[in-house]
C-alpha cells in the first residue's frame, strides 16, 4: 500500500511512524511544506527565552532520519497544491526547485494543523513587516530572535492572551524586554470567570496586561487600538487564535464543519473513504456533550495518529475521544483544567452544579506550601463530574491528572471524595484537596448547603438579605453592595429566624461555611453560602469589568 501523509509535523511523523511500527511492507511518503519535519511545537516558546538554547533540540526527527530508521520518504519544502480524489493523486510544489510533480497514493492523510489568523479589523497588516511575527514554527521564533538582537528591540507587544500568547510573553519576558499582553476581553476564554481573575492578577504583577481594548490598526512605529489610544512597539508578535488549514480539502472536495474543520467520522475518514483527516485540521468527539469540537492540543493529536495507523492497517480498536485536558505555566502561577467549562457546560445546556475552594497542596506549616483555587462542576441529579479547574503556585497538574482518569471512567463525586491519594506532607495533606473538593460537592448535592455561584451573584442578589460575617475592619475596606455586616462572634441564630433568604459570605470562605453550618444545624432551611467569598468576587470583578463591591 502506498501510503501519504500530508504535513509532517507532530499528527503526522506521528501517523507515519506508528504505520511504519505495524508494516515494513508499506510505501509511506510525508509530505511537509516547511523546512522542519516532526519539530516540538509545544517547546517553541521556550525557544524565544534561550531557555531552550539550540534549535536542533526542538527537531525530534528530520528528513534523513526519517529514511534511515523508518524507512519513511520524509521531504521537507514540499507543499501539496491539489488533491485529485478521482485519480488518486497530489500535486506537489517543491518550494525549493520552484517545480511541480504528481504522487500517486491508495490512502491519503491530512495533518495539515492550524495556523495563526489576523482578523480583518486589524488594518496595516496587509503588507508584510519586518516588525510583525506569529509563533507557529522555529523559523518563525530564530526570525524573532534574530530581529530583537539585530535591532536592540525592547518594546513587544503580544496581541492575544491563550496559550501561545501568555507562553510567549512570559519567555520574552525573560530577557528583560518591555512585554504588554493585549486581550480583547479576559485571558484564556477555557477557564471560567472565577478562576480567570487569578491568572490576570499575576500576570499583571510581571508585565503589562491591556484588557478591554483591542488593535485596530498597525503603523511601523505605533499601534491603535479601538479606545483611541496609541502604543509605540519594536516587535507585535499575533497570537490571537488559529484556524484549520483546510483549504486543500475543501477545494477537493471533501466536506467541512462550520468551523473551517475538516469532517470527520468516528473513525477519523473523510467523506471520501481513501482520505483520513488528523491533529489540529479537525474536530474531536467530546463523550461529555456527545458532539464534536475544536481541540488544539497535542494529546489528542498523537492519539489520533497512532489510531489511524492502526485503523489503515484493518486493526480494530476503540473510536477515539477528548475531554479536553490541558495544562499551562504563567509566569509563577500553574492552571490546568479537564473536562467541560462553564461557557462548555452553557453551550450544550447542561445542567450542573459547582463548588469552589482554595487549599493548600502540602501541610501549610512548610516552607513550600502553595495555594491552589479549584473548581468542580457536577450533574446535579446523578453527581458524576462534569469538569474541573485550577489555577495557583501549588501542584495542580497532579490533582487535574486524577480528576481527569476518573472523568473518563463517568466517574462521579464520591468516587472523587473515596480516591485514595499518597499521603507525605511535602506531597500533600492528610485529606487531600481533591477529597475536601469533592466532600463540599456532596454536601451541596445532597442538600446540605446551598450555594450560589458569583457568576449568578448579581442577577440574584436581590432575592437576599447579604450577610459579611467578616470583621469590622475587613468589611469596611471593602464589601457586597448593600450586605450587612455581622462579625462570626455576633451571629444571633434569632436575627434569621423569619421568612428572609440569607446569602452569607467572608474573606476565603471558611467562616461562611462555619456560619451555614451553625445555622443548619438549628433547624434553619433560608441560609444561603456565597461560592469563593470575597478571595474570588474581588478577582471577578476586576476580570468582567462589573460592579459588584463598594
């Protein structure tokens, strides 16, 4: 079987490797339009802070290699232009020799991925600048190297606050440069509000953040944004999103999503039985909301090449699918999430349920012991877990990789509150986070306590009589609009004996939860608990831009 595979990167070395694994028998081509085969896309903004020094470390595998311990046909340079389905042939542009060619092959694979876009409202960008970069390849960040060096550039703008936008800032940041993060609204649209907040107010405390506007016109030495206001930059480095490049396979003929995506089966064919589609160029199945989506991470597209290469080869297995598990550093601050998000959770109208807490991730009389904010979302009718999320200087990554094996398995929160966890106080703490999460999911599951989520604060707010069971001092700097201020030592069982509704709220959480469960405990059913206090509403505030203090 002749066997090619367009796009050469991480889907598709991926794809060709794992065919080869099964085969010595197939002809397997890979056909990359850039100059580097199989590089580490996910290092590359490691790359601009010298961090990672040489670029030969960011190439796992170039186009001899792949012939001499593959046997695979590996050729750089090489952009298909065409696709004929009919006669089951591409057309390729070797971009070096300027020359056009056709191959022939029995089955196809698309891993053309994703690449940066510029919207249309941004004007002066339709000539090229020496000035103007993306961060998609190592091309792409030696030419920022080379540029900030030749040019003793010191002012970088970064327009876009995801992934590559918070990375890139934070390595650029490393050589001591000016960095500003411009983002239209708030950072990573993937984290809900609550816990967003955390991540500007760090982010805010190492560069400059620009919410709330956006660039609506490049000039050589001045940006304009949409507020009127005017920034001078050395370097704009665009990373506010991606789009499938699916051009090729429309212009073939072969069916897209709304999205631009490549459509796909669950077994990863086209409409056309000859052509797989793999990595960021397609959608991925979600078991969550049982529909497909977007998905730009590297996991999913390595599962995906490893079950297309079994796949072509006739070995059956289970049709892959995603949760969505991520994890990212910015600057001293770790966030991580899997599973849905609330805006997820919205879309696919998805009734839920979430609670929220800051724990530490070891026993806090350690030196080392760090925070961590986290976010549960569950059915509010079986338990099982929906989502999770957390941001904070504490080990996150770990908690993320458990929930997200049990989110896989359906499992629910008493599955999540009877996880037995290693126990060392440098590791963790008797009861781990992840069982204090999930035994607070349960009380409001079952009844025990009910909450409301900040989000919902301002729509309901009036419904409630809004206690601060903080101190006097506390309260007085700042607090709800409108709440009355009762310390913990003066709560009066009495005071909420009538037909009021009572939302109670602190500083972190801890003695509202007290309060509720004192209250309860006399027979009290008009006791409501403010989900994060005012650790998370100050930062919510801030991130949505709404007024909700005095």
């Amino acid at each position: 079987m002749k066997i090619i595979i367009i796009g050469g990167v991480a889907a598709g070395a991926t794809c060709a490797t794992n065919i080869r694994k099964i085969s010595d028998e197939d002809q397997i081509i890979l056909l990359e339009k850039g100059r580097d085969t199989s590089f580490k896309n996910c290092e590359i903004p490691y790359y601009l802070s010298y961090m990672v020094e040489d670029r030969e470390d960011l190439i796992a595998r170039k186009p001899d290699e792949f012939k001499k311990k593959n046997n695979i046909d590996a050729r750089n340079f090489s952009e298909v232009v065409k696709i004929n389905r009919e006669e089951k042939f591409v057309e390729v542009k070797d971009l070096r020799e300027n020359k056009t060619y056709k191959e022939s092959y029995d089955k196809l694979i698309i891993a053309t991925g994703a690449s940066p876009f510029i919207p249309d409202s941004i004007k002066g960008l339709d000539k090229e600048r020496e000035n103007v970069f993306k961060v998609e390849n190592v091309v792409d960040v030696e030419n920022i190297r080379k540029y900030i060096k030749d040019h003793n550039a010191k002012k970088i703008i970064v327009n876009g606050a995801g992934f590559i936008g918070i990375e890139s800032a934070e390595n650029l940041k490393e050589l001591d440069l000016d960095i500003s993060l411009v983002v239209r609204t708030r950072v990573l649209g993937n984290i809900d509000e609550e816990l967003a907040g955390f991540v500007e107010e760090n982010i805010s405390k190492h560069i400059n953040l620009i919410k709330n506007d956006e660039i609506v016109k490049v000039d050589d030495q001045k940006l304009i944004f949409k507020s009127g206001k005017e920034k001078s930059y050395d370097v704009l480095i665009n990373a506010i999103g991606v789009r499938p490049n699916s051009k090729i396979a429309k212009e073939s003929g072969l069916k897209l999503t709304k999205s631009g995506a490549i459509e796909t089966d669950r077994n990863l064919k086209t409409n056309d039985p000859d052509i797989y589609a793999i990595g960021d160029v397609i959608e991925v199945y979600n078991p969550l909301t049982k529909t497909k989506a977007k998905l730009n991470l590297a996991w999913p597209a390595h599962r995906q090449a490893k079950f297309v290469a079994k796949h072509i080869k006739g070995l059956g297995q289970k049709s892959p699918s995603f949760i969505g598990s991520f994890a990212l550093r910015s600057f001293d601050m770790n966030v991580a999430s899997t599973g849905l998000s609330k805006k997820q959770l919205d879309m696919a109208k998805i009734p839920y349920k979430s609670t929220l807490i800051t724990h530490n991730d070891s026993v806090n009389i350690l030196p080392y012991s760090k925070p961590m904010n986290m976010k549960i979302s569950f059915d509010p009718y079986t338990g099982k877990i929906y989502g999770f999320q957390a941001v904070g200087e504490g080990d996150i990554v770990k908690r993320v990789d458990i929930v997200a094996g049990l989110i896989g398995m359906g499992a629910d929160i008493y599955d999540l509150y009877d996880t037995e966890i290693s126990y060392q106080p440098i590791y963790s703490t008797p009861e781990d986070a992840l069982n204090t999460l999930a035994s607070q999911a349960i009380d409001i599951f079952e009844g025990k306590i009910k909450n409301i989520e900040i989000p919902k604060l301002q729509e309901k707010k009036d419904e409630f009589i809004i206690v601060d069971v903080r101190e006097k001092e506390e309260f007085e700097k700042s607090h709800i609009e409108n709440a009355i201020n009762i310390p913990v030592a003066k709560i009066n069982p009495d005071y909420f004996k009538n037909k009021n509704k009572y939302l109670i709220y602190c500083q972190s959480g801890r003695r509202a939860k007290t309060v509720v469960n004192n209250l309860q405990k006399e027979g009290l059913e008009n006791i409501y608990y403010l989900e994060g206090s005012m650790n998370y509403l100050e930062k919510y505030q801030k991130t949505m831009g709404v007024n909700i203090l005095e």
